[in-house]
C-alpha cells in the first residue's frame, strides 16, 4: 500500500506518461479503502485530479460510482472516447476506480 504522497507522484508520473504514449483516458484503480466506507488514497487522488483538471493537466474525471452512461461528465468522457463504452465499470457504480479523460 503506498502512502498518499506515493500515490500522488506515481499518479502524476503515469498521467504524464499516458499522456506521452498517445492515450486519450487512463481508468485509475484506487481502491475503496478497506473499511468499505471510503479511502484516504481515493479522496486524495480525486483531489489530485481536480488540481490537475484547473491546471490543464488533464481534461476531465468522473469517479467510478458516477460511471454511468446516464452522467453528463461521464458522456462527456464517453462521447471523447467511445471505446471506453466497452468498459466493465461502466454503469457499476464500482467506488474503487476513477476515469480520467487526458
């Protein structure tokens, strides 16, 4: 288990790297923490994400429970990239991943 210092560099690292490698979203596995009623690491990297979203790191995220083809950010990220209709999350609710449109 990382810390979530360890977690933000490695997030930022991979979000850069995608990023270099041509993809246009990165499905972030973050787990739920393992009370089952959220984790440090899942709110520290979505607050990650929402400064790299202002900073125009990244376009765009939606958190997994909000996966949902019936979500506008999600259709937004859907209509971006439509493979990922195809995803096994999508419409799960699964708290444990987050989508991050680059």
């Amino acid at each position: 288990m990382p810390t979530v210092d360890e977690a933000r560099r490695r997030l930022i690292l991979e979000l850069d790297r995608a990023r270099k490698q041509g993809y246009k979203a990165i499905k972030l596995i973050h787990g739920y923490g393992s009370t089952g009623k959220g984790g440090v690491l899942k709110d520290a990297l979505r607050k990650s994400l929402s400064l790299r979203r202002k900073e125009g790191v990244i376009r765009s995220f939606v958190a997994g429970e909000r996966w949902d083809s019936f979500e506008e950010v999600a259709r937004a990220i859907l209509d971006a990239c439509p493979e990922l209709s195809r995803d096994s999350d999508l419409g799960q609710g699964n708290e444990g991943v987050t989508i991050v449109l680059l």
